[in-house]
C-alpha cells in the first residue's frame, strides 16, 4: 500500500499535534482535526503530509463530513487517532453542574463513538478492507484523580469502547487498542507542574514527560500490521506518583 491515511482528532495542540507529527514524519498522510482552525493550520504549518480540516467531534454531521472528507481527499482511511479529549472544573462531586458533566461526556466519549463509527464504516467497506483506532484513554482508566468524577467515567467508559471495536472489528481487519497517558507536558497537565491534588487531599506537583514520547508511542502503536496489536498501552513520566497515589 503506497498511501496510508490517518486521522488524528484533537489535532490542534499537545498530544494530537505530537502524534500528528511523528505519523506524518513516519511517511503518513495525517488530516488532523479540531474546532480551532487556526491551531489546526499552525500544526500543519511547513509540513506538507499534514492536512487540517476543522471539525468538532460532538456534532454528528460535522464527523460525517470530515470523514466523506478525508475519504474524497484520500482516497481512505487506515488510522484514527481518537485523541480529542477535555476535563471539567475540580470540585466536589455533589457541587458539578450536569452541563459540565454532558460536555464531558460529549467530547470524551460520544465523540469518541461518532468517529469510531465513521472510521469503523470506511475501514469495512474499502480495498484493501480494514484498519487501525486508537483510543487516548489515561491513567483515569484505571485509578481516578480527586474530584474527577466526569473525566474519570468517561475513561473507564473509552476501556469498553475499545475492547468492544477491537471485538467487532474482528472479521472486517479493524485493529482497536487504547494508550493510557500520564503527565506529559501539555497545557491540560499544566497544574501537574506547580502543584495537583493527591488522593490524601495534599497538593504536590508531580513529575512530567516529554509530549513528543507519546507521539513516538503512538506512532509505534499505529506502524504494526494488522494481525499484531497493543490492545493497551500505559506510558508516563517515570517518577510520578500514580503506582502507589492510591
């Protein structure tokens, strides 16, 4: 296969734009997207594989139309990065505002579904048949943070999107595996730095990594074939206090 197409979604900064440029520099054509424009363009800024179209992934028929997108520009789809990702306000459980919790619940997870859905639809139906999702789940996955609550179930609920599309994706040859991040250095971990919340109720700062680690791990994740795969893949800055915050 000459051309192999991904899309990265939450493309615009941090993590998106890291793998987004590791892919690209891997010989992929990456369409990266997000709601801001301008940060899409900038990424895509002097590297030629990299083509952004602006897209929000809570709107069924804007995810609609980046995939007929993709798939006219293209030609196919061969990766989804389902990277889009946000949080909600740091308080106690009782004092979030269920507009604050659907938002959460909108991005993180709905999001995730829609593109899956479209990814999962291109990649059954093109030839050669299949492909590759991956899904930024977090260490949230497994052990939440203090007052997480909404971030913390939608993460738990991306471990069961996964293992689900990687069930279903079985007789078309789409491959679905999930990478659980901790602590690189993007503006969402930005309070990790100067000091976050542990579970004994103290504020720490605690240790970050490189973002571009992770856009090396996904490209690794996405550069198998697809009768091998990383069903989960756990990377972190190496002295932060997640083994043993509990």
């Amino acid at each position: 296969m000459s051309v192999r197409v991904a899309v990265v979604t939450g493309g615009g900064s941090g993590i998106g734009a890291a793998a987004a440029r590791e892919l690209a520099a891997d010989g992929w054509v990456v369409v990266i997207a997000g709601r801001r424009a301008d940060a899409l363009r900038e990424v895509a800024a002097g590297v030629q594989r990299i083509d952004p179209v602006p897209a929000d992934v809570t709107d069924e028929d804007e995810v609609r139309r980046l995939f007929a997108t993709v798939v006219a520009r293209h030609g196919r789809v061969d990766l989804l990065f389902n990277n889009a990702g946000t949080g909600a306000p740091a308080v106690e459980l009782d004092e979030l505002p269920l507009a604050a919790w659907n938002h959460v619940v909108a991005v993180n997870l709905t999001g995730a579904f829609l593109c899956t859905r479209e990814a999962f639809r291109v990649m059954r139906g093109q030839e050669p048949r299949g492909g590759r999702i991956i899904n930024n789940g977090s260490l949230a996955a497994h052990t939440p943070r203090p007052r997480s609550v909404a971030y913390t179930a939608t993460k738990h609920a991306i471990s069961g999107l996964t293992k689900a599309t990687a069930l279903d994706g079985r007789p078309y040859d789409i491959a679905c595996g999930q990478i659980d991040i901790g602590n690189a250095a993007t503006s969402m971990a930005a309070g990790s730095v100067t000091g976050t919340m542990q579970a004994d109720g103290g504020i720490r700062p605690e240790p970050v990594m490189d973002v571009a680690e992770v856009g090396r791990a996904v490209r690794y994740m996405a550069s198998l074939p697809l009768d091998a795969n990383v069903p989960t893949m756990t990377v972190m800055a190496t002295k932060m206090p997640y083994v043993g915050r509990g």
